[in-house]
C-alpha cells in the first residue's frame, strides 16, 4: 500500500509520481503521469489537511455517476471527489461511496492517504482500454460522470499484479470536444466554493 505522504516527503514530487509503475509504462507506451487517483475515508477532512500544508485548495463535488459497469456488469455508483493541482499532477481524493467496494477495499486502516490508481488523460478511453484488454489486462470499471456540457469517461484497468496499482484511463469533454482540464479551473473553482461557505457542490 502507497501513501501520498511518502511522494511528497520527496526531494522532487514530480519525479516521485513518475518513477512509480516505470517498467509497466515503458512497456505499455504510457507516458508521463498525470493523475493520483488517492482514496481516503473522508474528502473534505483530507482536502483539509492537505490545503494546510499549502496543497489546493481542492474543489470538490458529489453525485451518482451515468455509469458504472464493474467487471462488465452495469451497476450504480455513488460517490464524492475533491479536485486539486500539485507541482502538475491532478489529486483526486476520493471516499468510498455507495454501491461498490472498489474503492473501499483499498483504504488504510490507520486513515492515510492511499495511492490507488494512475491517471492518464487520452482522446479515447475505449481505444486505450482495448489496447490493455489485448495486453491481457481486463476492465474493472469503465464509467462516466456528466454534469451539464461537460462529461468525464474513464475506466480503471486490473493492472495491480504487474503495476502495483491501478492504471486509469481518462477523457474529459466539454461540449463534445475532448480536452485535459487546466489545473487553476480546480483551484478557482475550490475558492469559490469557499467564498460560497459551500464545501462540497452536488450534481445531481
């Protein structure tokens, strides 16, 4: 089990984050790194120990998600999220939520910060998770958040065995158009929410 607390102790976080799964992303032309996918027992008392330490602040969201096909079985999920940019990595905090054990499974008896899954940002979530499953690598979820314009796909691979974590594929859209979010919407949209005295947006 990773925590976050170990890459930030690092002289270089950066070179941290993307010394973890090398030899599984050479092997699999997976390149820089660009998301912690970090399940914790609880996001917004997370966000705030890490806004302590001068990390986010984090924007953060709640909602049941449009998708949840787990194991390739359709399901229903609920959950919540807290977004934030460090050193040009996205965290991404995430509770257990309602509906599966996926995330649940993976936190730490003593409350750390674990380090579940490696994000990807693509242009075709279906394209790189087939190339995977070719690999012999199978889907263990592929979802999608919707919230208006702007729409989330992903799916998590069952790569623990070779990678020691999960490896997540990741497309944003906005208004049909895919693009990788910038992290100072995270941050603008996180002071905002504290201006507003609300800490946590739900989407439903």
């Amino acid at each position: 089990m990773l925590l976050l607390d170990k890459l930030l102790a690092a002289d270089n976080f950066g070179q941290a984050v993307n010394a973890l799964a090398v030899d599984f992303r050479r092997e699999h032309d997976l390149q820089q790194i660009h998301q912690l996918g970090l399940v914790v027992p609880d996001v917004e008392e997370a966000a705030k120990q890490l806004e302590k330490n001068g990390i986010g602040p984090f924007f953060i969201s709640s909602g049941s998600l449009v998708r949840w096909d787990e194991r390739g079985q359709p399901g229903r999920f609920r959950g919540k999220l807290g977004l934030a940019t460090h050193q040009g990595i996205d965290l991404e905090l995430l509770e257990p939520g309602e509906g599966s054990d996926f995330y649940r499974q993976h936190l730490d008896p003593s409350g750390g910060i674990v380090i579940q899954h490696l994000g990807f940002f693509v242009k075709d979530v279906d394209k790189e998770m087939g190339r995977l499953n070719t690999a012999g690598y199978p889907t263990w979820v592929r979802g999608k958040i919707e919230a208006g314009p702007f729409a989330y796909e992903f799916a998590y691979m069952d790569t623990i065995s070779t990678a020691q974590a999960i490896i997540e594929f990741i497309q944003f859209n906005a208004l049909g158009i895919p693009l990788r979010p910038f992290g100072l919407v995270y941050h603008l949209l996180g002071r905002l929410e504290k201006l507003l005295g609300v800490r946590c947006v739900h989407v439903d």
